[in-house]
C-alpha cells in the first residue's frame, strides 16, 4: 500500500486504506477530521437544508467533490474530502459572503448528497417550498385581462416548476403526468409500468397559473376555462 500511494497524499492513502479495507469510510474521515483539527460527518445521517447547496453552482460543487451543509449565522458548514485547498475555500467565501467552516466527510457521502440535492425531483420540491414561503406568485383564478394572466404564468418560479415536472417524468420514465385539482392542493402523479406515483403536491395559489402555463406550451386559449 505504502509503494502504490508514496507521493500521492493523503487522499490517497484514505482511498487506498479503505479499498483494502483496514478501515470503514467513516473510521478514515474520523481520523482525518482529527489530523486536520476539524470535525467530521456522516452525511447520510443528517438533514441538510434544500436551500443550502445552491449557495454555488452545481458544476463548482461536483468539480471540487464538496457541499454546503449548513448556514449558521455568518458560517457555512461545507463538507469536504480533505485535505482542503485553501483556493476553493478563498472562491466559496468570495461567492457567498460567508465564512467557510470545513468538515470532513467522504468522497462518497459527497456524491450521494449532491445527487441528492440536485436530483430533477428534489429540485422542484424546492421551487413549491419557495413558492409557499415567498409568496411572490400571483394567482391567475380571479384574472381575465390576458396581459396579466401571461405576466402571472412567465414568472421564472412557474415556468422552472413546470420545465422541472416534465423533465422528471422523462427521467422517470413515466408514460404519462397526471395534474389532478382537488380540495386543497393540486397532486402530481406520474404513470410509470402502468401504475400512478404520487410526486407532489403544488399549492392552490399557484394551481391555475400551472395550467396556463401548461396550455401556453400546448399552444391552447388560456383564457378559456
């Protein structure tokens, strides 16, 4: 092992030692944290804030095998596979505003939890949560002046919403969406081999300007009901 990683770090070492297994991912990211004098986690055991990932792009983050995990007043906890290069924590800070607090963690927890956050499903559970907190997307129900209704549906949270819905149900191979209005919420379910899965629920207030959306990319009347 020492022939096969001299010279390479001790992020080869960490690989070559689990690979060979003397020791678990986890055990190595412990010892690791501990070298560096920074604490280490275990990301499949935590729950990171949806919104937090998207402080940098996806492209800089999977570049760099890292993730933002948390913000705590003005830190952000990012997760790294040490050892840490002190240029992408000056571009972090540069990017964000924040103070960078680095925590250990492994190559592939890192993997998993980028996919995770940036999975086409999660992705648009998020712009519902924007949605309900900001509160910034006109309802389209009680309009009937054509400028407004299109203004409503061409705000970019409704037409990311909807790119996003079509998008997964081609990455889920899905033969068909199903929108279906009811009391409350309007459900999302997708038709994949021939049985419905419930995906979302999208809120009443941004229920009718969905639809428009959807005919606009139809070519329908949207103003007929």
């Amino acid at each position: 092992m020492l022939a096969e990683t001299e010279g390479r770090g001790e992020q080869a070492v960490a690989r070559a030692v689990t690979r060979l297994g003397f020791a678990s991912d986890a055990q190595v990211i412990r010892c690791l944290g501990d070298h560096l004098n920074i604490p280490s986690v275990d990301l499949k055991e935590i729950n990171i804030d949806p919104q937090v990932p998207h402080l940098l792009s996806e492209e800089f983050l999977r570049r760099n095998n890292i993730i933002p995990v948390e913000v705590r007043g003005g830190d952000v906890y990012v997760a790294m596979f040490p050892p840490i290069d002190p240029a992408v924590l000056d571009e972090i800070e540069l990017t964000t505003g924040y103070r960078v607090m680095p925590v250990a963690a492994s190559e592939n927890d890192i993997r998993y939890a980028l996919n995770l956050s940036f999975s086409t499903r999660h992705r648009t559970r998020q712009t519902i949560i924007d949605m309900h907190v900001g509160e910034h997307v006109p309802a389209a129900q009680s309009r009937f002046v054509l400028d407004e209704v299109v203004d409503a549906v061409e705000a970019p949270p409704i037409v990311r919403l909807v790119m996003d819905i079509v998008d997964g149900a081609i990455h889920e191979r899905a033969s068909d969406v199903h929108l279906e209005p009811q009391e409350g919420d309007m459900r999302v379910r997708y038709r994949i081999d021939g049985v419905l899965h419930d995906v979302m629920q999208i809120p009443k207030n941004i229920e009718p300007s969905v639809v428009s959306r959807i005919k606009i990319l139809a070519n329908l009347d949207i103003t007929e009901r």
